[in-house]
C-alpha cells in the first residue's frame, strides 16, 4: 500500500558533507570536486531507476551537467559552514508505475521548487524490492536573471524614526540579516510536506487507486493509533532476508499496541452508544433544570442569595438552556470555546498587523523618496533622500517600478480586515465576559447548595 515519507535535510559543509559526495552517490555517477580534489566514483552502484535535472528558464544550460552543476555550488560557498544543497527524500507510491512515478517526481519538483528559482537534482532509486524512493537535492541560493548566483541574505541599515542610521559605540552602524528567499522559512516545511500528499493522491486518483496518503501525523489526523518508525533501505532489506532489527521488532511492538487500541475502542465505542441509549430512555435533567430548582427552593425558603436579583437568574437559565448545556462540564467547554475563538482571531490579527508594519514602512519610504527626489536642498534631506532611495532598491531587488498604488491598496485592504478582526474581537470580549458572570452565577448558585446540603457540627446543635 501506499505510504507517506518526506524528510528534509540540509547538507552542510559545516557537517563534513560534500554536495559533489552526495549527487555523484544518489546518481551512481563518477564525479570530481574541484573544491578539494576529491573524486568521488559510485558507479558501481545499483538500483537506480532514473536520473534528472530541472532548471529555472534564466540558469545556464551547462547546469543540466550533474558535475558542472554542483561544482558551480561547491565554488560560490566559500565558507567552511556553507549550507550546500537542500535534500528531499520522498517514499514513491508501489501501486504506480514507474513511468508514472517519474512523471510524478518531476511535477512536484516544477511546481514547488523549480518555479520558485532552484535547481532540482532528482535521483530515483527502485532495487524492485518493494522501496522505491527518490532523492531530490535542491540548490540553496537564488539566481540572478543573468544565470550568476545571487546573495543568500543581505545587510540592511535600521534607520531611527527622522529616517537616519543608527550609529554604535564601535561607530559601525547597526544593521540587521536579511533572507533574500524564503526558502528557509518553517512555513515552507509544511507546504511542502503537503504538496507532496496532494500530488500523490491526485495521481492514485488519475488510475483509480483507492489508497490515499496523509502528510499530517496521527495525532493531528484524530487517529488513535501510534505511528511506526521509518525501517529505512538497510533495515528493509535485512527484514526481507529474514534478519531480525531493531526497528522490525519495535514496529511489531507498535503494530500490537495498536490492535489492542483499536479492541478497546471498539468496546468503548460500544459502550458509549449503550449510554446513549440509556440516556435517551431516561431524559437525564438539564443544568438549567437542577439550577432553576435550587433557586426555587431557595426562594421558598427565604434564603435566595446566590443570585443578587431575577434579571439575572433570567439571563443564567436562558444561557443555559438555549446553548443546551447539560451539565458543569458542559459549561465549561462553552467558555472555553470562546476563548479559543479569541485566540484564534488575535492568531489573524498579528500576520495582518506585521504585514501592514512593512506597508507602512515601503509607503513611507517611498513618499519620502518621491517628495525630496530632485528637490533635496539640505544635507538631512539629501540623507534622507539616499536612505529612502537604497530602502526602495533593496526590496524590489531591481525588478520594475515602485508598486506605489499596489501597496496602497493592499494596505487599504489589510486596515479593513484589521479593523473586522478588531471588531469581532471585541464583540467577543463582551461575550465572554457575559459568560464569565453567568458561570460565576452557576457556580455561587451550586457552593450555596452544597454548603446548606452540609450536616450541622455537633456544638452547633448543642448550642
């Protein structure tokens, strides 16, 4: 059946790795690094199924060479802790064909990877025992329209508010790394993990397998069960050869556990219907019903104090029984419902709220720029003039004009959704804090019973 597998590592310089080493291995290819002089010969090597290489439209065509590839790589990395080269290992499905597979590969590396400006090295290996697998390394820098590498990150100044460089003690002036992809990011992870999913089911579907694959682990899925551990090609060949792992009998382990889970979900789940059934014959009373008999007692007796008048005690039972909570339990779910909803709505406030900082900033710059451009008299408006100028440069990387009216609109848009969110959050403060005096109202209505159901102390009844 089909399996989902996609890890992502990095291949670093740093770590004593060579992306020369790792391409000639994962090709079976006999490759020289002219980094270190190294040639690194695996030839010999077998099960590989297909070899490839997929290139942005501005990368030299020399790149399609595997060598002249990475050894471009090897040489623009200067220092001895360069990352080299991003690697993708994927877990190809067995119910296609290889043909298939390929193609498979090859759209996924297009559309996640080569369309955002990397060189993609694919390797796919199939021993036909049953693990066929693919090897994807990625190149780590962008490139430039003119086929030479580009800069990783870049230095940027931080201005003060007048729109000048800081200065420091050592009289440097402080400045801040900037990433010029976002590559790196720990979004991207994900949305590659996904994708990978997204695809493969899509090609089950074209063939009308039935399998489907989850990137998402079991806990996020909602499934009781504990995942195995990836046997990996050594441990899966030994396996098959009838050599017992480590790894085989701690998936067997795990495979038992998660029988025995699934046995006692399924007595669980027969007992909860049993208890649905139970409930359905008996109509158990509501919350609102045990709390409006309290108070009616109370007012019997005289001793009506857990709720200060019947406007409120009004609001507590409508509460309850409009939202059908039956029990303490179930009130306490409410509330906590909605603040899940409030921290859900501040979670879509502070991407909005960051983004309109940096509108803020490019539409500052660029006013400034456009204000004292060709009409700068003093030396502060020459400054501020230049730092506007290298501001707008730096992030349009020289691609076409000042999106003035783009990021206007943007911003327009985003005030929107941020003034919507802002509202709803405030809406929900209301709410919540509503729900608050009622669940205190509930709870002072339930400590006065229970302190009145007490038995009176024997020197009490004494006196």
């Amino acid at each position: 059946m089909a399996i989902y597998h996609c890890s992502i590592k990095i291949i670093s310089r740093g770590k004593g790795k060579s992306a020369v080493a790792a391409a000639a291995y994962r090709s079976g290819e006999k490759i020289k690094n002219e980094y270190d002089g190294i040639i690194h010969d695996y030839t010999r090597k077998g099960g590989i199924a297909h070899t490839g290489i997929l290139l942005p439209n501005h990368a030299p065509r020399e790149y399609f060479d595997r060598a002249v590839l990475w050894n471009a790589v090897e040489k623009i990395e200067k220092n001895k802790n360069s990352q080299l080269s991003r690697e993708i290992e994927l877990a190809l499905p067995v119910e296609l064909s290889a043909g298939q597979n390929i193609s498979l590969v090859r759209e996924y590396c297009s559309k996640h990877f080569v369309s955002a400006g990397m060189c993609a090295d694919i390797c796919i290996h199939d021993k036909q025992d049953g693990n066929p697998h693919a090897h994807i390394m990625l190149t780590m820098r962008p490139m430039e329209q003119d086929g030479s590498w580009g800069a990783k990150s870049k230095k940027e100044y931080i201005l003060d508010e007048k729109g000048e460089r800081i200065r420091l003690k050592s009289g440097a002036f402080k400045t801040r790394k900037v990433n010029v992809v976002d590559w790196n990011d720990q979004t991207k992870a994900e949305i590659w993990r996904g994708g990978w999913a997204d695809i493969v089911n899509q090609y089950l579907a074209q063939q009308d397998i039935a399998e489907r694959v989850d990137h998402r682990s079991y806990e996020r899925q909602g499934i009781d069960q504990i995942p195995t551990v990836h046997m990996g090609v050594a441990a899966f060949q030994m396996e098959r050869r009838g050599i017992v792992t480590e790894r085989g009998n701690l998936n067997r382990e795990i495979e038992v556990t998660n029988q025995r889970l699934r046995q006692l979900k399924a007595r669980i789940s027969k007992l909860q219907n049993w208890l649905k059934e139970e409930a359905a014959n008996t109509e158990p009373p509501t919350l609102a019903d045990v709390i409006s008999n309290i108070l009616s007692r109370q007012e019997q007796t005289g001793n009506y104090q857990a709720i200060a008048n019947l406007k409120a005690a009004a609001k507590m039972l409508n509460f309850l029984t409009s939202n059908k909570i039956m029990d303490m339990a179930g009130l306490e779910e409410k509330v906590q419902s909605m603040y899940n909803k409030q921290f859900d709505i501040r979670d879509k406030l502070k991407p909005v709220e960051r983004r309109l900082k940096v509108l803020n900033e490019h539409i500052k710059q660029a006013d400034i720029y456009q204000k004292y451009k060709g009409r700068a008299r003093t030396e502060s408006e020459r400054i501020l003039f230049a730092a506007a100028k290298k501001y707008i440069t730096d992030h349009l990387n020289g691609h076409g004009k000042v999106p003035y009216q783009s990021w206007k609109a943007e911003y327009a848009k985003l005030t929107a959704e941020q003034k919507r969110l802002n509202g709803e959050y405030v809406s929900l403060k209301g709410e919540v804090k509503e729900v608050e005096q009622i669940r205190r109202g509930v709870y002072d209505v339930m400590r006065e019973e229970n302190r009145r159901a007490q038995p009176t102390r024997k020197h009490d009844m004494e006196l």
